[in-house]
C-alpha cells in the first residue's frame, strides 16, 4: 500500500469522526428556522471566499503541476461551472455580503487562522488543510453524507420542504466535492511518497479539522441562541 494510502485511510476516519464532535452535534441539532439560516447564509460568502484566499495560499508555494490542479480546481469557484452557469462565487455575490466586522468573532478567528496556517506551512501541508474541507463534504467518504448534503436535507426539512426548492447553488454543492477531492488524490499519491510526509499531511488534516470545530461550533451556539 502507498504512504499515501495509508494516510488517506487514516484521514477518512477522522473525517467521520469529525461528524461525531461536539460541535458538529450541536449545529446539527438545533432545529433551523429563518433567523438561524440567516446566521448561515450571512457567513457563508465569506467563508467561501477564505478557501479562496486559502487556495490562492497554497498554489503559491507549490510545485508547477499543483498549481495547475489547483487552478483547475478553483476555475469552477471562481471563473465559470457549466453545471452552474456562473462560477460559485461572485463579485455580486460579495457586493451583496454584509461586511467582515458583522461576523461572529470566533468565525472571523477561524478565517484568519485558517489563511495563516496556510501562507506559513509547506505547500502540501497548505493543500491538505484546504483538501481536508472538501473530504468531509464527499458523500463517498463520509458515512451518511458530508456536511454540505447533511446540511441541505436538513434545510429541505426544516425549512422549504424539499431539496427541488433549495437554491441552485447549494443544490450543486451536495455532490460537488465528491470530484472537487478526488482530484487530488493524483497529486497526493505522487508526492506522499514516505512516512514522514504521510505523518505530515495527517496533522494537516487535522489542524484544519480543529479549526473547522471551532468554526461551526461558533455558529451552532450563535443558533441556539435565538
């Protein structure tokens, strides 16, 4: 088995352990109304502009042929999905967002942490702590769906009644991921290539994962209490 199989197995676990965490727990657990999606929906462009940066952070580091997998990755998010017939994120879409200082402080800690971490590890520490939030959002790794489905479902139920109601763009990001990750494993395969990087890209995982918790914890105590 390659070290890259090996950490990949390791991984996996994590991320469904991940979904067992207090904190996953808890924003699964409050029941969704209007004003508890609003608390979503107000951090959501910001958080989908943080991967950006954290991508962006990540490429500038990394070897020729994982920039040109990353750009792959983020012509999607940025430029254009024929899926979507608009990239992911827009300029509209940040012109329509409420600015950072509105955020909630531990989400706006998170964003930041998650850039440094980022900009000052190795490139492929950098590419797992961005690849590790796509991991758990895989339907075909995470048992019983990534967050992205759990979540949509759950706003389905709770909220407007059935997936064919929910916007586009999150109807889109139910399975997206589920190629946005397995892109990588290529890059991975190629360039885990002993225990040490193995051991590296684990921690990674981790680190993001940590900060992940932090993030959605943050917004799952925001929720409750309304």
């Amino acid at each position: 088995m390659s070290e890259w199989l090996k950490a990949r197995s390791v991984i996996d676990e994590m991320v469904n352990q991940h979904f067992e965490s207090a904190e996953y727990r808890r924003i699964f657990g409050v029941r969704l109304t209007a004003a508890r999606q609003a608390i979503l929906d107000l951090h959501y462009p910001h958080y989908i502009k943080s991967r950006r940066d954290c991508w962006a952070a990540a490429s500038a580091k990394a070897p020729l042929d994982v920039k040109r997998a990353i750009w792959e990755h983020e012509k999607d998010e940025l430029i254009f999905d024929e899926r979507l017939g608009s990239a992911h994120l827009t300029d509209d879409d940040m012109a329509a967002a409420t600015a950072e200082a509105t955020l909630l402080p531990g989400a706006r800690a998170a964003f930041w942490a998650w850039v440094h971490l980022c900009s000052t590890r190795s490139w492929i520490e950098g590419l797992m702590i961005n690849h590790a939030t796509e991991r758990k959002n895989n339907n075909d790794i995470v048992s019983g769906g990534g967050f992205t489905h759990r979540m949509a479902m759950k706003k389905a139920r709770e909220i407007v009644g059935s997936v064919e109601k929910l916007d586009p763009n999150t109807q889109l990001h139910m399975t997206a991921d589920i190629g946005h990750s397995d892109m990588f494993d290529p890059v991975f395969d190629k360039y885990v290539r002993d225990a040490d990087t193995g051991a590296t890209v684990i921690r990674a995982a981790q680190d993001c994962l940590a900060l992940d918790r932090a993030y959605r914890g943050t917004l799952g105590s925001a929720m409750l209490e309304l």
